[in-house]
C-alpha cells in the first residue's frame, strides 16, 4: 500500500470515529423541555398551586399553600403567586402577567384547572372564590384559550418531592451512586491498560533478551 492511499485510509478511519462520537453525543442529549421553578408540597401537607405562564414566553411556576386553604385564591396567594382582578372575582393578572392587563378579551385568560397528584387535569366549573382545593391536589392555572391544562402533566410536577429526612439506619448503611459506579468503572479502565502495557513492555524485554542471548551464543561459535 502506498503511503497516500495508507494516508487516505486513516482520513476516513478518522473522519468516521468523529462522526461516530459526534452522532453518540447527539443522541444522548437531552430533549430540551419548558423550565420549571419552585417544587410541589409533600403528601398531605398542603395544596400544590401550578402557574404556566409558557404561552406568555415563560415558564411554569410551582408552589406549595400548606394546610387547607379556604378556596382557590387563597391557595395561590398561599403559594406565592399575585392575583389582580380586572372585576371582582376576575383575576387578570398573576405576577403582574400579563402586561399589561388587557380591558378587552382577546381570546386568551386565565384558565383554572384542579387534579389528584395521579389523575388529568379538569377544568374548574367555579370561579377561584369558590373552588374549595383538597389538600393532596393540584391546581393550576394557564393563560390560554382554556382548551387544555397547564403544559405539566400533575404526575410530573409532583415527582420531585423534598427529600425526607434520613434515619438513622438508612444513614448507616452504604449507598452506591451512578457518580461512584462510573468512577470504579474509569479506574478499572485505566488498571486494565496499565496492566496491558506492563505486559506487552516484559514480553519486549523477553524477546529482546532472547535475541541478545542468541547473538552472543552465534558469536561465541564463531569463535570456536
């Protein structure tokens, strides 16, 4: 083989192996998803409030109104959020979104949504004045046609939970981590290579010990 055709060879082993590791980080990123702020109450704790503000070009807000709230604008101002009505009992405006409130109705509000941690979401057939929220379950608001709930399903914004605080046994007991399970796997990599090279650098002394002991041998017959 030529040394040109054996330089095109390695371009194209080279250009393959980058693009194999190109492709490999590609799929392994993740899909982008609407960013999402604050957490949900832990289990009978309190009623966990959603505001999607992602048709306005944010995102979604979680908040925790603990214990029992009266009704549904007291849960979201329990949560954090601030409600400004246009009329009595007509909120327009949550966090001052959006700016500014519009005096006509331009097909979009805020729709009011309530669901159990585990069901869909269902669209509220009383205003926030008189909704009466369970403690356990969710609601939500979104600024949009009112077609369809927040763009969180109530299963997912309820999956990361606060953690709970250790016992003492579960503190005793060792955890294995992906984190450390991928440091063993590097060092038994690099154990593994080092041992490989180690070999093949004792094999070379081998060989050329051998060879050194034959021309010594071939030398001394040469003599005789």
């Amino acid at each position: 083989m030529s040394i040109s055709l054996l330089s095109r060879v390695r371009g194209v082993s080279a250009a393959s192996a980058f693009a194999l590791v190109a492709g490999g980080v590609l799929l392994c990123a993740p899909a982008a998803s609407a960013a999402q702020s604050g957490q949900a109450c832990e289990p009978g704790q309190g009623v966990t409030v959603i505001v999607d503000f992602t048709d306005l070009g944010g995102d979604l807000q979680i908040g925790c109104a603990k214990g029992d709230p009266a009704n549904g604008r007291d849960a979201l101002e329990a949560a954090g959020f601030k409600p400004v009505d246009s009329q009595p009992g007509m909120i327009c405006t949550i966090n001052s979104q959006p700016d500014p409130c519009s005096t006509e109705f331009t097909g979009s509000f805020w729709s009011y949504w309530h669901a159990s941690a585990s069901g869909d979401w269902q669209s509220y057939m009383v205003g926030a004045d008189s909704s009466d929220p369970a403690v356990g379950e969710l609601e939500g608001w979104r600024y949009s046609d009112g077609t369809a709930g927040p763009t969180i399903s109530p299963a997912d914004a309820t999956a990361a939970l606060p953690a709970e605080t250790p016992t003492q046994d579960s503190v005793d007991q060792p955890v294995t981590t992906t984190a450390s399970s991928g440091a063993l796997g590097d060092v038994l990599l690099y154990s593994t290579i080092a041992f490989a090279v180690a070999v093949i650098v004792v094999i070379g002394l081998l060989v050329l010990r051998s060879r050194r002991k034959k021309t010594e041998d071939s030398s001394k017959s040469d003599r005789g």
